[in-house]
C-alpha cells in the first residue's frame, strides 16, 4: 500500500440470488482526495458502499485501511470504529434533537452525559467547521444542508479517515450545494478521504480529483478528472459512444393528425389546498409543455392540482372543450389524464407488489373493481411493457422494491403507458436516476407526442427541458410569472424570467 | 451447479412460503399428541343427545370450533392488511350480533314457546348489525384516523353492555331445537355443521377474490395508502370495507356461538376470540403491519391453533393456564417469523443441500 492511501479495496465480489452485483471490483482512496463513484443505477455503487460500511458481507476481496492493514467489516459499527463514515442522501439523524445530541448520540460513555462539555465540544466542532448552526438548537429548525452538514460533522468528530457521501446534494439548492461543497474542501485540506456519489455531472467536476466509474458490477476504470472529459466519462457509464446528449428534439416529428392543434385540457382559475395561486393553463394535441421554476415555486403543486391529487377548492376543468369535474384522481384517470408523481418511494411504487401488479393498477383501478383481469392477461401486459421500456427486472413477479431506482420509474411509466392516456403528466420522470435512463425517458416523451399524446414534463435540469419542451410555463414563488416558447427558450431567458429580471434590467 | 440452485431455490421458496409455519405447527402438535396418546387421532362414530349418530373424537372438536376462528380469521386478515392493525372488538361485537339475534327469534320474551321470526330473518338482523359495528370501527379508523386498536377498544369496552341492553339483560332461550342445528349436528349429517359454514364462508371469499379486485385493492393500501390514491382507489372506503366484512364473519361467528347453547351468556360468550383471530393471522405469516396477505395461511392458522388448544386440554392444562402456554407459541412464532431468523434458516438450507452435493 501506497503510504498516502487511506483505503484499499481488492477483487470484491458479492452476489445476490440471481444477481451478480460486484464482480472483482477494485476501489482505492488517497488521504485529502475527494473521490467520485460513478455508474448508473444497478452498476454496483450502493453495493460496493454497502460492502465498505458493513451492511453486506461481501462474498470475495479484501478491504484494507491505513495503519490497519486488512481488515474485515461485518457491521456498521464495525465500519464506523475503523474511521469509516458515512452520510446517506436521506437523513438518518433525529429531527426532534438538539444538534449537539445528534452530534453526541450513541457515542458517550458512562451512564451519565457532561451536557455542559458536549456543548461546548459540539459548537467548537461547528464553529471549526464553519457550519452555521449552535449546539443547543432543535435539529428540525436547521434547513436540510445544514442538518447535512452537521450529520457531516458527527462523522468527522469520529475521526474518520474515510468519509463516504451518498448522493448528499439531491435535496439541496444551488447555493446549500455550494455550502456544502466549501465544507468538503475543508476536510480535503484536513486529509480526510471522501467518496462522493452523485448522478450531477457538473458536481463532479466542479469538487473531484478521481473518478471510479462501475459498470454492470464491473470495474470500468479510475480516471483522474482531468483526463476523462465529461462525454467520455457518460459514455463509460453507459458503455457505448453517446451521441445521445445531442438534440434529440430534431429526431422527432411533431404530430400532424387532423386534429393537430386541438386543445385537449384546459383549465382556469385553478386552485388546490396545497398553496398555489389560482392559475389558467391550457395544452393541445401532441403538444410537450412544462412547468419550470425553482424548487418550491409550485410546480408539482400544479400538476398535482390538473390531476386532482390534492383538494380542489376553485377552477373550472375542460377536456376536449367539455366542462368537467376533477376532484379527485380517479376522475382525471377517466378524462385521460394521467400522472406520475414527483416521489417515486412516497407516491409511486407499491413497494412489497410485483412489477406485474404494478404495471397493471392504474388501468385495473380505471377498469372496474368488478372486472378483475385474469392471471395471463396481467402477464401479458406487464411483459409486454417490461420489454417495450426495457425494464431490467429477473421476472414479472419479483417486487418492485428489488428494482434499482431507474427500472422502478420505468415500471412507474409503464402503470400509466398501459391505460393509453390522452394527456401524460410526468413530474421529475428523471430524478435520481442514471444518464442512460434519462435519456430514453426524454425521446419516449417525444415519440409519444409525435404520436399524438400531450406531455407535462417537469424537470429540475433545464437541459432537458430545453431538450423536450416546446412550451415552458415559468413559476415563481407559487406564480405563473411568464410563458417561454420558440425563440425565447434558452437558458438565460429562462433564468431571467425565473429570476424576476425584467426588461429593465437587460 | 444447477442441481445444487435447484434445490436452494426449493428451500427458500419453502421457508419463505407463508403456508410453512402453520403446516410445520400442524406437523409438529400431530407428532407431540401421536407420541402422548395415539387415541388422539380416534375418531368414533356414536349417538348424540337427540339420537343422531355423530362422529366424535379431537379431531372432530378441531374441526368444529376451529371452524368459527377460521371465519373470524377471514375478517381479521383483511382488517389487518388494509388498516395495518386489528379489531380486538371481534368478541364483544359476537355478543352484541348474537343478542340482536335472540331478541327477534324471542321477540322480546325471556321463555317464548314459539319462534318470533324465521332464523333467516334473525340471521339477517345480526348481519347488519355486525356490518355496523363494522361500519362504526371503519369510520373511526379509515376517517378519523384513529389507531385501529384504540378505534375497537370503544366496543371491546362496551360491546357486552350493550348486548345484554338489547335483552333488557335477560337470558332468552330459543324454543326450537332446529336452531341448534348451526352450532351442531343436522340429523342424518354426521359431520359438525359449523365445518359446513365455514367452507362456504371459504368458498365466498375466494369467488370474492376471484371476481373482483379486493385483494390488490387491500394490498396496495395496505403498502402505500398515498400511491394507491394517486393511482384511483379511495383508501377510505376499502378500509371500511374491511371492517364491514368482518362484521359479516362476526355475524355468521355469532349464529354459531348462540345455536351452540340456544342462548347467550353476555360476559363469556366468544370472550377472548379476537386474540385467537389475531393470533392466526400472525401465524398464517402476514405482516401485522398489514399489506401483503394471504387468507388461506390464516385460515390453515385457525385451525393449528384449535389443535394447540384442544392438546392443552388433552394435557389437562386447566382453562385458566390456557394462556400461559398460548403465550409461549406467539413467543416462538414471533421469533421464528422475524426476518433474520427467516434469513438464518435459509442459509442453514443453503448449507445443508451444498453439503449433500459434496458428499
């Protein structure tokens, strides 16, 4: 071992029943190296960091540590006593604690607790660590980065060496990303070792030095980031030469049936209990429009009130010019309508239900409770559309939570592809999932408009709503503020109208 | 390699099966008993009280009174995997359904010579009255939102009063020997008729489940209440509707229980059952915390813990210890069907057959 190498990871296999997650993987980290792990989803980086944390035993391999040589990890603590760390993308400390409890909890000694000294030692850790937050302060009323930055802070107090961040940006804004990434360079000045997984590409250029990409369970490669420019490092991820991030929109024809132009939803006045200003909003045949804005300006609050997801206090409703009635979800379903929803773990997927279930609810629901579909006519669809999506599952009967991330949002567009809707609502379709998904995502929303569906596409990267939309609704502060179309959609009309910034200030 | 696949695959699917710890329980208390006494398992064929020749033994006591729980366990199933909870008012509520139905097969009367109403109407009284119980413990749980256990506590606690209020806290006693029937023998028919209820109960339930969408609508529920809104199902009213079908079982439970003796004795009658349909939802495998389930498992479990009970009467364990040892069963129960023992299990299997391959 190298003498500035912190942690040396040799030939890991794992397997799983029917899986191979982890086939002869190598991994090894520097003191003060901050360290991209890449790969879509299903390519082994939750195993691999599962593997490094003790959650899973590993099946082959060795895992070495610096002043420890070999070691075996059979458990979180065991992980945790070596100096490993690790800070998961959802919070895993109490909300109802004071920082320094947080901090403190689970690592005392003794039956009793100096409550005076570990608040000092915790605000001296703060402070040092340039976290905005006191000790004595309720975690709850910390926003999400600091509470990620003081779960950051705990690790550290640790004395980890090895510091392993999952997907710790996907809830934060611009500027908490900026925070954060501030305090990752001051551990990496500190020598700690941090493993960094992300599914944004620009993170990983803007804070790391190496990159391990994964591919299938394999070892693709441990690049240093200058020598791996970003369309080499996607098409190591998705193992072939992308040309797909190019313009995908002039691939495909938009809808020219008779009824062309049609406007199939309307609505005015709109109005849901969930705090957004009553709006009007309008969509035609083949059309791909969406809602942009930053995060909580109200546009899942949209969507979700064209479906009727949360309670409708006003509005009026036409589809196909008929005045209707949307309540609830079951009666946008009727109209047509259909939508998939922002979270996928909390909205979306039944977790314990197969695919095959899955896949068939909406059109089930939608059917009749009186018209259950026999055993082969749910096979029968589910098949069909796991091959069409090409959803990576080992049968039509495993459970959807088994699924990585990317096929469970498949299988979650499969459900509302199979009732045939008139009008599809996708909001954030491509959230925390893998480039390769994302993007067969964005042409499947184009080929379906080609053939005549509409399309609501949200999207926290304005890349691809650039890429897919011909119409941009931009909300600001729970407001409809501007509509961007043709020449207007670009990037910076698209920030200055968000922005607020109006004709004066150009 | 693949043999060997093979064969885990088996035992996995085996342990994993959540027909495995009933039939393993079953397996286990025939062993015990054939071992103790193998005059267990005699069954007689003999004359009852009125003359008719009967069969007789444990086994048919089994059958006879695990008959009610299975039906219970039906409600209690679905009561479990869509609220993820469960009704401890199941007892209570038999007392209140079987009151109702005395009161319209007596009319009122303490000693009546002459059945005041056709038992068909007297059932179909207690049927709606046990759909609305069902209904009030529905509306408490599903609008709300109160833990189902509290929500039924409201019953448990008052169930008995009210049932012995509908008799003006007389005890009325059924004149026609025919009623006896449902809790009995059918002359001729030498088998318990409670056997019969229940199989018709089993086979109404899975026609429901075959011809409609109870079963995935109770589920996704039961697993992620938001998700099955957003995909159309009104949680609300599935849930209700668990609870007013098991206000059914707890009618057709209390035809029996009150044909058994032609009367009623509010404060005993069904006591404790609703632990017993717990129990057997518990160790038919499904998740107390309700989603997934399987009705067959519960049904096969009311059964297994009918057996347990009439062995702990054949151990001449008297009625007030019954529950001592009761507990130990859920102790192992619960161990055996917590996931890393489960995990465990598979691996010794995984061990065992890999072994064999080398040998």
């Amino acid at each position: 071992m190298k003498d500035n190498r912190v942690l040396e990871m040799r030939g890991i296999c794992k397997s799983f029943p029917g899986v191979r997650a982890l086939a002869n993987v190598d991994f090894s980290l520097n003191e003060g190296e901050i360290h991209a792990l890449m790969g879509e989803n299903g390519a082994g980086k939750s195993t691999l960091i599962k593997v490094l944390t003790g959650v899973y035993t590993k099946d082959e391999g060795t895992i070495s540590l610096k002043g420890k040589g070999e070691v075996q990890i059979h458990s979180p603590q065991d992980a945790q006593r070596s100096g490993i760390s690790t800070v998961y993308q959802e919070i895993t400390l109490c909300p109802n604690l004071t920082v320094a409890e947080n901090m403190y909890i689970g690592r005392t000694e003794g039956a009793f607790t100096n409550w005076k000294k570990m608040n000092e030692d915790a605000d001296r850790i703060l402070k040092s660590l340039d976290i905005p937050a006191s000790a004595t302060q309720q975690l709850a009323s910390c926003s999400i980065a600091v509470q990620q930055m003081v779960a950051i802070a705990r690790a550290v107090d640790m004395d980890c060496k090895v510091l392993i961040l999952d997907e710790p940006t996907s809830s934060l804004d611009a500027q908490e990303v900026q925070k954060l990434f501030g305090l990752m360079r001051d551990l990496k000045a500190r020598g700690v070792g941090i493993i960094f997984v992300t599914h944004f590409l620009d993170q990983v250029y803007e804070v790391c030095d190496k990159i391990t990409v994964l591919r299938d369970g394999q070892l693709v490669g441990e690049f240093e980031i200058k020598d791996l420019p970003r369309v080499q490092l996607v098409a190591k991820m998705l193992g072939k030469e992308m040309d797909d991030l190019s313009d995908i929109k002039g691939e495909h024809e938009t809808y020219s049936g008779a009824d062309a132009g049609e406007t199939i939803f309307e609505a005015e006045n709109l109005q849901s209990d969930a705090g957004i200003e009553p709006f009007d909003f309008y969509i035609k045949k083949g059309e791909v429009n969406g809602f942009i804005g930053l995060l909580g300006s109200g546009r899942s609050e949209s969507v979700r009130a064209i479906f009727g997801a949360d309670r409708i206090l006003s509005g009026k409703v036409k589809v196909h010019g008929k005045e209707v009635k949307i309540q609830k979800p079951l009666d946008a379903m009727k109209n047509g309508i259909a939508y998939l929803p922002e979270d996928r773990k909390i909205d979306g997927i039944i977790g314990d239900l197969s695919v095959r279930e899955n896949i068939i609810l909406a059109l089930q629901v939608l059917t009749g409770f009186f018209k259950p579909f026999s055993k082969a006519e749910q096979y029968k669809f589910a098949d069909e559309y796991i091959k069409k999506l090409n959803i990576k599952t080992a049968s039509a009967d495993t459970p959807i939570k088994s699924l990585s991330g990317g096929n469970q949002q498949k299988v979650i567009l499969a459900r509302w592809l199979l009732m045939h809707p008139e009008y599809l609502i996708l909001d954030e379709p491509t959230r925390g999932i893998d480039v390769g998904t994302k993007v067969d995502i964005q042409k499947l929303v184009l080929e379906l408009a080609s053939e005549g569906m509409s399309v609501t596409f949200i999207s926290s990267e304005t890349d691809e709503m650039l890429r897919t939309c011909s119409r941009l609704i931009v909300l600001r502060d729970r407001k409809i503020v501007g509509e961007l179309s043709e020449d207007d959609l670009s990037q910076n009309k698209i920030m200055k109208t968000i922005a607020g910034g109006d004709s004066e200030n150009e | 390699m693949s043999k060997t696949n093979k064969k885990e695959n088996f035992w996995r699917g085996l342990v994993s099966n959540q027909l495995f710890i009933p039939i393993i329980a079953l397996l286990l208390l025939a062993i015990i008993n054939l071992f103790h006494d193998p005059t267990f398992f005699k069954v007689t064929m003999g004359l009852n009280n009125a003359g008719n020749p009967v069969l007789s033994g444990y086994l048919i006591t089994i059958l006879d009174y695990g008959s009610e729980l299975a039906i219970l366990a039906i409600g209690m199933t679905l009561v479990t995997a869509a609220s993820g909870g469960q009704d401890i008012s199941v007892g209570a509520t038999i007392a209140i359904a079987g009151s109702a139905m005395l009161r319209v097969l007596c009319g009122g009367e303490a000693r009546p010579t002459d059945l005041a109403a056709p038992v068909i109407v007297a059932f179909l009284v207690a049927c709606i009255v046990g759909m609305l119980c069902g209904l009030f413990n529905g509306v408490l749980v599903a609008i709300f939102k109160i833990q189902p256990m509290i929500a039924t506590l409201i019953l448990f606690t008052a169930g008995r009063s009210i049932a012995a209020w509908i008799n003006n806290n007389e005890l009325p006693i059924v004149p026609d020997p025919k009623f006896g029937y449902f809790g009995g023998f059918i002359p001729g028919i030498p088998v318990p008729t409670t056997v019969f209820i229940a199989i018709a109960c089993i086979i109404i339930i899975a026609l429901v489940l075959k011809l409609t969408n109870l079963g995935l609508y109770t589920q996704a529920v039961g697993i992620n209440e938001k998700s099955s809104r957003l995909n159309g199902i009104n949680p609300t009213a599935i849930k209700i509707l668990a609870f007013v079908i098991l206000g059914l079982c707890v009618a057709v439970a209390a035809l029996i229980k009150v044909s058994r003796l032609s009367t009623i004795n509010y404060s005993v009658i069904a006591k404790d059952i609703e632990m017993d349909a717990i129990l057997a939802v518990a160790l038919g495998g499904n998740a107390l915390s309700g989603g997934k389930f399987n009705i067959w498992a519960s049904v096969l479990a009311a059964y297994v813990i009918q057996f347990l009970t009439t062995t702990l009467y054949k151990f001449e364990v008297s009625s007030d210890a019954l529950a001592a040892y009761k507990a130990v069963v859920v102790i192992l129960l619960v161990v055996f069907s917590a996931p890393t023992v489960r995990n465990y299990l598979s691996s010794l299997g995984k061990k065992f057959t890999s072994k064999k391959e080398v040998a």
